[in-house]
C-alpha cells in the first residue's frame, strides 16, 4: 500500500498545478478573512499542506513571513522552483502535519488551513493536529479554515475526508478560541463541479495551558 506523502507526491508529480482537484486561480475568499485580522501584513503565517497554492505568491507579495508544511516533498519542491529567490525567506517543513512539529519553529501569529484537515480521518491525527495548532499558534493569535462542509463531497483526492460544520470546529478547538466570522463558500474544481466549504476564522483569545508565549 502506498504511503501517505507517496499517495500525495504521486498527484503532484503527475497533475499541472491549474489541473489540481482543489486548484483555485484567486485565494480570494481565504484571503477576504485574512484581511480582517488586524496587522496581518506582518504577522508569521503558517500553511499547512500548502501545497502549490497561489496564496502563497499572494502572501509573499505583501511581504507576509510564511512558515509552509506539506506532507509531500514533490509539492514543496515545485513550490521551491516556481517561488525561485522568493523561496529562501521562507521557512520550509515537510512533514505530516498530524505528527509532533519541530520544537524550533517560530512562534505564529496566523495558522490558515484550507482542505488539509478535512483528510485527517483518524482521531488521533485529528488530536495530533490541533496539538501541533495549540503549540504553534501564539495567545491573541488567529485560526482560518476551509474545510468540506457536511454538504460537501465525500472523497477529495481519492481519499475519504471527515467534513466539518463551524459547531465542529469550535468544539474541537475549545473555549479558548472565539469565532470570529465564518460562511459558506462553493468552490468550483477545474472539472467544474461544486465542492461547498465552510470558513471559519478563530481568535485564541484564552490560555488553555498549551500556547507557545
Ligand atoms: C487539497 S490539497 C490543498 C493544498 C492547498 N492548501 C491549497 O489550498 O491549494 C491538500 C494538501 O495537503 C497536503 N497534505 C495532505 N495530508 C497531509 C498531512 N497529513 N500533513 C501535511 N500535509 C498534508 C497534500 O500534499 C496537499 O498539498
């Protein structure tokens, strides 16, 4: 059976980016959530499964400090080659995100998930991702994500996913974490199917014993 980051670096090694299931050409409505947090030009941004996504030039062009994990090396190094000299400001992890992450990361201000968690389906790499959120992201820090919602499809990738509601989230997340906005979105894939998502944006507004400062 092939491995998680094999199935992953299969796709990627295979696909044009513009023909990725979950391509998009504007990360607008990610970024529409992103704006309202204040001072988020300068606030450390970190992507898990970042993947090849566009939002990554549109963060480095705001001069945004971008910590970027994917589970697949393909992935980060045709990321590496499109970025060319912009690459070597960021700070570069491949690794499966529901693993612990590295104790020597810098603190971050913002974590943004779009369609990564949703294809964690046992409950301990659920627990180990928001552990490795809860380590990473700082007190007052923000949470974005974009998710399969339950009216969404059921596999993505030719992987089954775990589809969220916001009540999900939230409780997931705990009392710590305050939602501050979230709506529906249905993205459209270069197949031209709808995939309905849910976005949601947090504040870590208390301590729950885990943060990094
Ligand atoms: C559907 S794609 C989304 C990519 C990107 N976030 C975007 O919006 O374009 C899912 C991404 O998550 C990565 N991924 C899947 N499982 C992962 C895991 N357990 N840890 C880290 N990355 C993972 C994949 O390699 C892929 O890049």
């Amino acid at each position: 059976m092939k491995s998680r980051a094999g199935h992953w670096d299969q796709i990627f090694s295979g696909t044009e980016d513009d023909q990725l299931g979950w391509y998009e050409a504007s990360a607008a409505p990610t970024l529409a959530l992103m704006a309202t947090v204040p001072g988020w030009q300068s606030s450390t941004v970190f992507l898990p499964g970042a993947g090849t996504s566009v939002l990554i030039e549109e963060l480095l062009s705001e001069g945004v400090p971008l910590v970027l994990n994917d589970i697949s090396r393909t992935a980060l190094e045709k990321l590496k080659k499109r970025l060319g000299v912009r690459g070597s400001a960021v700070h570069w992890l491949c690794q499966d995100i529901a693993q612990s992450l590295p104790s020597d990361l810098p603190p971050v201000d913002i974590w943004v998930d779009r369609a990564v968690l949703h294809f964690l389906i046992d409950e301990a790499d659920i627990e180990g991702y928001f552990t490795n959120l809860r380590s990473t992201l700082r007190r007052g820090g923000y949470a974005l994500f974009a998710e399969f919602s339950k009216e969404g499809a059921a596999k993505c990738a030719g992987l089954d996913l775990h589809r969220y509601s916001v009540e999900e989230l939230s409780s997931r997340l705990g009392d710590a974490f305050e939602l501050k906005a979230a709506f529906d979105h249905t993205y459209i894939n270069p197949g031209g199917d709808p995939r309905p998502y849910i976005y949601a944006l947090y504040k870590r507004t208390g301590s729950d014993g885990f943060s990094p400062g």
